[in-house]
C-alpha cells in the first residue's frame, strides 16, 4: 500500500473534523429522542441499546479476566451474555453490573469524542467494536443485527459527507445517552409488577448482599449523569 495513502487514511481517522451547526445538534438530539420516547419506534431502536449492554456484559468480563463463552441477542430485543469464571467476586459483579450502564457510558464516551472533534474515529471506533462483538455472537438474529449496524457506520463513514457523518454520529450519541435511560426505568416498572425476578440488579443483590433497588438507583444516576454531562459537551455549554 502506498505510504501516502496511508497516511492519508490515519489522517481521516485521527485527525479533528469542524465542529457541525448549533441546529444539526438540536435536529439529530430530536431525532433521538423520536427514537427513544414513542413505544413503537422503542420496540425497534431498542436492539441498538441491547448491543450495547449485552457489549458491555462481555467486555467487562473479559477485562476482569473472565472467559466469554458467547452472546445472543434476540428479536424481542432480550439478549444474553456467557461468561466462565469464578460465581462470585469482583469479577462477576462489574460483569453484571456493566450492563444497563453501558449504553449510557459509551454515549459519554462518544460525546467526549465529538467534542473534540473526532467524529470519524468515533465512527471507526464503533464499526470496531461491532466487528469484535461479531465473533462472539452465537445466534443468527445476532449476527443479523451486528452486521447491519458495523454496515451502517463503515459506510457512513467511508462513502459520505463530512455534514452527513457529523449528522449520523451525533445523532448514534444522542441515542446512546437518552435511549440508556430508558431500560433502567422499565425494569424498574416490571420489578413493581412482580415481573423480572431475575434481573441483573438481582443478580448483583445476590452477589453482594446490598438490595436490588441499590444497585437499580446506581443504574439510574449513572444513565442520567452521563446523560448530562454528555449532552453539555454536545451542546458545547
């Protein structure tokens, strides 16, 4: 490959973009938020965040030194995520802890990128991640979702604009931050209806003896904090 194509392309990827309009961050903030609030858009944009937390299942685990057996992820936007290694620990608790929050800090993360003006390695970044996530994925509706998502953001970030890929990161972000907020709300509404008996805050009350509704209200500021913090630094206030 010739050295200065190469150079061209850590260029593109590394180098800082023009920081788009004030209004293309208050439309794709709206977008998001069309994405996340009507039920039946959420049915459909919640596989997105299950991605997301089922993701950041597995990478905790593997961080914590734990073995990832696979991850499934399923049509009713349920998903699972296996790991081996000790029951209990420090290991076992930030794998299952990680999860409801992951969305939420990946959106931080992202804002934190797009404030800096990095939107095309944010969007590299993420095809990564999705491409990573793929290997690990062991059912066909997985692999399905995974696929299409890494499709969108390679060729959004290959074949486009530079208006089209800011428009297209800053609205993944915003999705990110708002729509994590959302699952911790729910599965406090299922807890309420007798439902969900074997959530991760469960789970988590089990392997720590600290109460499920604890560990569900660290859900909540975590999501909603990154959800600020993450919206300031989109907002550039």
């Amino acid at each position: 490959m010739d050295t200065d194509h190469i150079t061209d392309v850590w260029s593109r990827v590394f180098g800082t973009q023009p920081d788009p309009s004030f209004w293309l961050v208050i439309v794709t903030a709206v977008l998001a938020l069309a994405a996340v609030v009507p039920h039946t858009a959420w049915r459909l944009s919640r596989n997105a965040v299950t991605i997301a937390h089922e993701g950041g299942h597995g990478l905790v685990a593997l961080l914590t030194g734990r073995r990832l057996d696979g991850i499934r992820l399923h049509s009713d936007t349920s998903g699972l995520t296996v790991s081996r290694g000790r029951p209990t620990g420090p290991g076992m608790i930030l794998t299952a802890a990680a999860g409801y929050i992951a969305p939420s800090l990946l959106g931080l993360g992202g804002a934190a990128l797009l404030a800096s003006g990095h939107i095309t390695a944010l969007l590299w970044g993420a095809t990564a991640l999705l491409l990573v996530m793929l290997v690990m994925i062991r059912n066909a509706y997985g692999v399905l979702t995974v696929v299409l998502s890494g499709a969108a953001f390679l060729l959004v970030s290959w074949l486009t604009a530079p208006d089209v890929q800011a428009a297209f990161a800053y609205a993944v972000v915003w999705f990110l931050l708002l729509g994590g907020v959302r699952p911790p709300f729910e599965l406090m509404g299922k807890r309420r209806r007798g439902g969900a008996v074997d959530s991760d805050p469960d789970q988590l009350a089990r392997l720590t003896n600290v109460p499920a509704a604890v560990w569900l209200g660290l859900f909540h500021v975590v999501t909603l904090c990154s959800l600020i913090g993450g919206g300031r630094w989109l907002l550039g206030v």
